[in-house]
C-alpha cells in the first residue's frame, strides 16, 4: 500500500476468529488478498470507501488530498473529494454494519478499526471538530459486545508527535473501544494501550517535547 499516505479498514470477523489466534490468522490473510485485489484493480480512491464482504476501506493518496484523514473519511465526516463534501453526514460505517448484522450478528462476531497513523488531535479525536470521528463510532457500535472491539494503529501522525504523552494519552482514551498499537515489521505484534503515562508501551519510541512542554 506504498501509493498511500494513509488509510483506515473496518472489518467483521467471527467470534471464534476473535478467540482462536489461527483462526484470526486465516480471516486476516483472507481480508489482505481482498484488500490487494481493489487495489490492483484501482478501485480505491475513486470513492469515499470501498464495501466488500467483510470489510470496509478508505485511503487518502500521497500528495492528492493533503490535511484529509482516512478514519474520518471511513465514518463519514470527511470525504476525500472537496467539491463533492455534503452539508449533511453519511456515516459509511453503520450502514456497513447494518448491512452485515445477518452475516456478522452483533452478538456473535467481533469488529476491529485499524488506522496505519493513529487518528490526529485537532481533526479526528477533536469534539470541537466537524471531522470528530468518536460519536460516529458509538453510534455504529451500538449492540456489539465491548469485550470484542477494538481500535488499532500502527503509526502515530506525525504532527501529533510533539505534542507531548499527556495530549497524546488523553485524547486517544476517548476512543470507544480498547485501543491496540501494532506493529507489522518482525517481530510482528500487538501492544494494548493501558496503563499509566510513564508504563504506556503505546507511547514509546515516539518524540516528545520536555514535561514542561506538554501544555504550552
């Protein structure tokens, strides 16, 4: 996906790939086929999203659609397009999961949000923000199990990086789901974000201003 600053896939799995790692295994190699295929085809991109099965995508292409964030875009409250950017918000994500709740049941399946850079401070994570993605995630969320959620990134945005542990910290526990940093380079893994601002692994290898910056 090197053609791409950024982008955002919601997806639908089983419970049992939720619970069983080789299951999640065989799901996620499944989606990464799917995923490789629309972009081979150059189908992304030319709409806010692409719908297939089990999965849900957006991307913002390098140099074309530069301040545009994919999670947002992937919700509804930015599209990649200016001059087609409605008054109004079509939340691409609820109607994704109304239209899979036969399939993917809310009770018996599990969904996962992942975003390569981590949602931006002033846009994404922002109330204040016409692009704030959180209320348009609890609203699609509405009956699926907490417990089998989650939000995963890979990247932190790199204008967010100076903006200290305590910014970075307190806006990404907004999100409504546990919140996971993973990383595809080997050893590949996953971190949870819990934790205190000095233990959060999440947070580490990230440049920061001094303490007495956090605030300024």
């Amino acid at each position: 996906m090197s053609a791409y600053d950024q982008f955002a896939i919601a997806m639908l799995l089983s419970r049992e790939a939720c619970e069983k790692s080789t299951t999640a295994e065989q799901e996620g190699a499944t989606i990464e086929d799917k995923l490789l295929k629309i972009w081979e085809e150059d189908r992304l991109d030319k709409e806010p999203y692409v719908y297939t099965d089990n999965f849900l995508v957006a991307t913002v292409k390098r140099d074309e659609h530069k301040g545009w964030h994919a999670e947002a875009v992937l919700v509804g409250t930015m599209e990649t397009d200016k001059k087609k950017r409605k008054s109004w918000v079509y939340n691409f994500l609820k109607v994704f999961l109304d239209n899979r709740k036969q399939t993917y049941p809310p009770d018996n399946s599990c969904f996962i949000f992942f975003s390569l850079i981590s949602p931006c401070l002033d846009y994404c994570l922002n109330p204040e923000s016409d692009t704030n993605i959180l209320k348009a995630l609890q609203d699609s969320l509405q009956g699926y199990d907490p417990r089998f959620q989650a939000f995963a990134f890979e990247h932190v945005y790199k204008e967010d990086q100076p903006k200290g542990q305590i910014k970075l910290w307190e806006a990404w526990r907004q999100i409504p789901m546990p919140l996971f940093r993973c990383s595809f380079d080997q050893p590949e893994s996953c971190i949870k974000c819990t934790g205190d601002i000095d233990t959060n692994e999440c947070l580490d290898d990230i440049g920061f201003l001094p303490p007495d910056s956090f605030f300024s």
